[in-house]
C-alpha cells in the first residue's frame, strides 16, 4: 500500500513568504484607510458638532437624574410624590416647547445663508424674544391661575408647587426660543455649555432648597433658578445678533409649519 508524501500539498516555503506579505500589505491598506477616515471625520465640522452635542446631552442627563436622586433621598415619600407629579406636566410641556426651537433654528438657519444674513437673523431673533415674552408671560399667569384648580386633582396639600412650576411655563417660552436661534446660527459650542450649567445649577438649588426646608416646592423651584442663568449666558452668546438695528424685515412665520411641528 503507496503512503503519499504529507507535504505534497503544501505550498512551498517561498509561496508561504509571498502569501504573509500580501496579508501584511493588505492589513496594512485597511489601517491606513480607517486612520485617514477617522482623520477626515474627527476634521469634519458636522461630526465635531455632533459629538459637542451629544457630550453635553449625555452630561446634562447625568445632572438631571442627579436632581431626581438628591430628591428621592432628601424628601418624605409625601413630598417626593408631589416632586414627581408635578415634574411630570412640566416634562410634557418640555416636549411641547421643543417645537419652538426647532421653528426658530429653522428660520434663524435660513436667514443665516441669505444676504445680509447678520441684519437679518438680528432682527428675526429680537422678534421672537419679544414673542416669547408676550406669550410665556400669558402661559404663565393662565397656570397661575389655573393651579388652585389643578392641585385638588393632583391631591396636593396645596398650590405652591404649581405656581412654582408656574415659573417654569415661561421659563420654556424664553429658553427654546434662545436654544432655537443658538442650534440655528450652528454655535453648538454655546448651546452645549449652556444645557450643562442648567442642569447642573438645577443639581445644586434643588440640593439647598430642599436643605433649606423648601421640600417638593424647592426641588420644582430649582428648574426654573436654573434657566434664568442659562438664559443669561444664552443672550451673552447672542448678543451680537441682538445689537444688530438695520431696516431689514424680518421673515414671516409659518403658522401651519409651526403646528406641523407641535403636532409631530
């Protein structure tokens, strides 16, 4: 019986030399192509945005849960049930509220490639700061009002976490409006950092209110304490639009796109 030669089928020497070459060479391509592409994107001005807004997102994340576990370990149960109904209708008008950013990026961003573009954006974003007053003004007094009738239904002891959470109502109004022309004029940079403070000055009340004997009502007070300092930092960002006088009509606002927005 023929037994064959177990190294026939092998390559030779020479050939397994050529092959580990190839293999080197071609893991060696594909190194240098990912590194140039990391290289191109990490360059990208859209990426460096989005990883800007994505960092501070996630640190103003952390902030807010911060907020929920000082609350959760320094109220009575009574007191933290108030902090979260009460919570609760804000988070739902937060989402409603949103719908004004994205209008006045939209707007402030089609302004932004036009001629004249400075003269134009300034004067739109003046007219919507003066619309968020008016409005969140009115919002405002009309949960006011409304909050001795809503806290029965919520079985709170009393109305004092509404009408502190009354504050927030234009609180909103004001911040989107800013937060909208920030996103629309691409000073991510400035958007990011304002997000974080707010969420970490509202870490920081909520912690001395409750100290202080404020309880539920000081935790729901924290959040609009801190938007009035990010609102501050917001105009300091956009004053330069805000100095802006010319003669330049502002755009229109499309009242049926608004509310495609709010709707979707």
């Amino acid at each position: 019986m023929k037994v064959g030669n177990p190294e026939a089928g092998l390559p030779s020497p020479e050939r397994m030399s050529h092959l580990r070459t190839a293999c080197s060479v071609a893991e060696d391509r594909a190194h240098r192509h990912w590194k140039a592409r990391l290289h191109w994107l990490l360059r990208s001005v859209g990426m460096r945005h989005g990883l800007i807004m994505g960092a501070s997102m996630v640190l103003a994340g952390v902030f807010d849960y911060g907020v929920n576990v000082v609350a959760g370990r320094w109220l009575q149960p009574v007191e933290y049930g108030i902090f979260i109904s009460v919570t609760a209708i804000l988070q739902i008008l937060l989402l409603l509220s949103i719908a004004i950013r994205i209008v006045v990026a939209f707007y402030t961003a089609e302004l932004s490639v036009q001629g004249d573009s400075d003269n134009r954006v300034g004067a739109f974003v003046r007219r919507v700061w003066r619309w968020a007053w008016k409005w969140g003004l009115a919002a405002t007094l009309a949960m006011a009002l409304f909050s001795p009738l809503l806290a029965p239904v919520l079985r709170l002891p009393n109305s004092w976490p509404m009408w502190a959470a009354s504050v927030m109502v234009l609180m909103l109004f004001l911040r989107e409006s800013l937060y909208g022309a920030l996103q629309g004029t691409q000073a991510f940079a400035g958007l990011g950092l304002v997000q974080v403070v707010q969420a970490f000055l509202r870490v920081l009340f909520a912690a001395g209110l409750i100290r202080l004997g404020w309880q539920a009502t000081g935790a729901i007070l924290a959040q609009p304490l801190g938007c009035i300092f990010a609102l501050g930092m917001a105009l300091c960002w956009l004053r330069p639009h805000f100095r802006h006088r010319g003669n330049i009509v502002d755009r229109p606002v499309s009242w049926r796109y608004s509310a495609a927005t709010c709707c979707s």
